[in-house]
C-alpha cells in the first residue's frame, strides 16, 4: 500500500482522484489544482493511494482551514473517501492514522471533523460511526444535524465559530456560498444557474474566496451551504433535480 502526498512540485502532474473520469468535472478539477498550489504552501495535506481511484484524505491546519471552526494547534479533516472497489481493504483506516500520526509528529492538540447526528452519513460529511471507532468524540453541535467531531491529545476541545451558529441571513432569495475546493462544484453551479435563470428563480451566488470569508460564514460551511426563504438548508451539493426538491417543498 504506497500513498503520495501533494506537494508544490507534484500537484500539477498527480490526479486528485475527485471526477477523474467525468469531462463535465474537468473544470473544477483545475480550479481544486489551481487552489491546491497555494494551499499545499500552508501545510494542506491531500494525500491519496498511488493509484487511479477515489481514495485521498484532504486536511490543513485548522487555522488555515477554510470553515467557520475555531481552536488552537489543530488540524481540520475537510475529506476522507474511499470508493467503489477500493472499499473494505483498510485504505481508510491507514489514512485516517497518517492524519493521526502527523498530528502527533507536529506536537498538534487534535484533529476536528464536520459530521452528523443522524445515523445514516449525510452525503459530503464524515461517518461519524467511522471516526467514534477511533477515539474521535462530539464536541460541538448545531441544531439538531451538525457535528464536529474531535481526537483531543491536550484536552483542549475546537467549536463552531459563534457566526456559525446564526444559520440565517437577511436575504430571503435562494442563497448559495461555494468554494472552489470540490471539484464537483462548478457544475453544480452552472446546472443551478441555468435552472433559475429559465425559471425566473432569483439566485445569489457568493464564492468564498479568501480564508476570512469562511471563517466569518453565517452558517456550516464545507465548501457549501444554500439558504432558502434566510434559512440555512444544507451542505448537501445540488445539481437540478434536487434543488427542484428543494424549492417545491418550500
């Protein structure tokens, strides 16, 4: 089991595992590369099996992590996938524990993660059955869905930033803050942007494109979040279909 860590020199030439089969994605993948080479020079960590698959874990310093998450001297986990035939043969186990073990090596008080309550894993979220098994506990909530889930080595504990907990905006029109950190996003955005456009649904697209901005978001926040009607709906990414879902139960 051999597994290659981005660095400045390597980032342009190594697939990133999301959509590396989907023309419709290519888009996005360059912007995440594009995103990467600054990022890698912050101490973000991909990291992902030598292979042409989807198994990568994705973390940076929580300081540098572009979520609305505050603590001293951790690392924040943004993805842990491992898919399709890969599945059952402890990729994940052995780059959860790389994450551990870098924590440990740079003197870190814990690694964080968003999560869920529910017992089924939320699309795009952590599984929280996964990360308890690994001493990982809730730290922090939100409402009755969001969790952030920490592996405390000090006893100090992170939480959501007090911006995050608001979960609503003045702006009543369908609201989206986006990243360019999932390569599956640009699509999304354009499938949504068409959507509205042909049917007179207003639509405010706002890109988060500095760290100051995540971390001053008004709701959770990784990578994505909708608001509808001012409220805070979900980090799930919509193509047509489900924003249709969303706005015809509404």
């Amino acid at each position: 089991m051999e597994f290659i860590t981005l660095n400045p020199d390597n980032v342009v030439s190594e697939h990133l595992c999301c959509a590396i089969s989907d023309k419709k994605h290519q888009t996005g993948v360059n912007d995440k590369r594009n995103w990467l080479s600054e990022r890698v020079k912050e101490g973000h960590v991909f990291r992902k099996l030598d292979a042409q698959g989807k198994v990568f874990i994705e973390y940076a310093p929580l300081e540098k992590a572009w979520v609305p998450v505050t603590g001293d001297n951790y690392l924040y986990i943004y993805c842990l996938w491992v898919a399709g035939s890969y599945k059952g043969k402890g990729y994940g186990e052995a780059l959860l524990q790389s994450c551990i073990d870098d924590a440990k090596a740079q003197g870190k008080s814990g690694i964080c993660v968003l999560s869920s309550k529910k017992k089924k894993k939320k699309p795009f979220l952590s599984d929280k059955k996964f990360m308890l098994k690994y001493g990982f506990k809730v730290v922090d909530s939100i409402n009755d869905e969001y969790e952030l889930l920490a592996l405390s080595l000090d006893g100090s504990q992170p939480q959501f930033t007090a911006d995050a907990r608001k979960q609503t905006i003045e702006n009543k029109e369908l609201t989206i803050y986006y990243g360019v950190q999932c390569p599956y996003i640009p699509n999304c955005i354009e499938q949504i942007y068409n959507y509205c456009e042909n049917n007179q649904v207003p639509l405010q697209l706002i890109e988060v494109d500095t760290l100051e901005k995540a971390k001053q978001l008004p709701c959770i926040f990784n990578n994505w979040a909708v608001f509808y009607n001012g409220k805070f709906e979900t980090v799930h990414l919509l193509n047509e279909g489900l924003l249709k879902k969303l706005l015809q139960l509404k």
